[in-house]
C-alpha cells in the first residue's frame, strides 16, 4: 500500500492551495480528497516495497538455479556425445 506520509502530504498540499475563503469547507475538501485518492490507489494494482524487494530475491535464486541448471545440461549433452 502508499506510504501514509506521502498519502497525508499530497492530502496536505492540495488544501494548501485553496484560496483562504474556503477554510471553512477545508475539511469536507480533505474528506473527499483523501477518499478519491483512496479508491484510485484500492483500484491499481500496487504491492509494498517489501513485497516487491522479497519477489526480487525470489527471482534472483530462480534465475541462479536456472543458470546452473542449464550449465548441467550443456555439461551431460556434451558428455553424451563423446
């Protein structure tokens, strides 16, 4: 999911920018903005930096084994063609 600092400072920095007249519906704004931007971010198709880190070490190990699996191959086809 969005690091919630980051979710709370685009939140922040949208109601920054409204006029000062609109103070008094500063909070509806947050509410709705913090909603949207919650039902955009639920709709893609996002994984944590822990999830995305630990499927990078996964690949890492499937890619060694498969190199060294292929380097087998090649050794036992050449062996069997002696």
């Amino acid at each position: 999911m969005i690091d919630t600092k980051k979710f709370e400072e685009v939140v922040q920095s949208f109601t920054n920018a409204l006029p000062s007249g609109f103070t008094n519906i500063q909070a509806d704004v947050e509410k709705n903005v913090r909603s949207a931007m919650s039902a955009t971010f639920a709709k893609l198709d996002l994984v944590t930096r822990e999830e995305f880190d630990i499927q990078t070490q996964v690949l890492h190990r499937t890619r060694e084994k498969l190199d060294a699996l292929a380097q087998r191959v090649a050794e036992l086809e050449s062996t069997s063609k002696n």
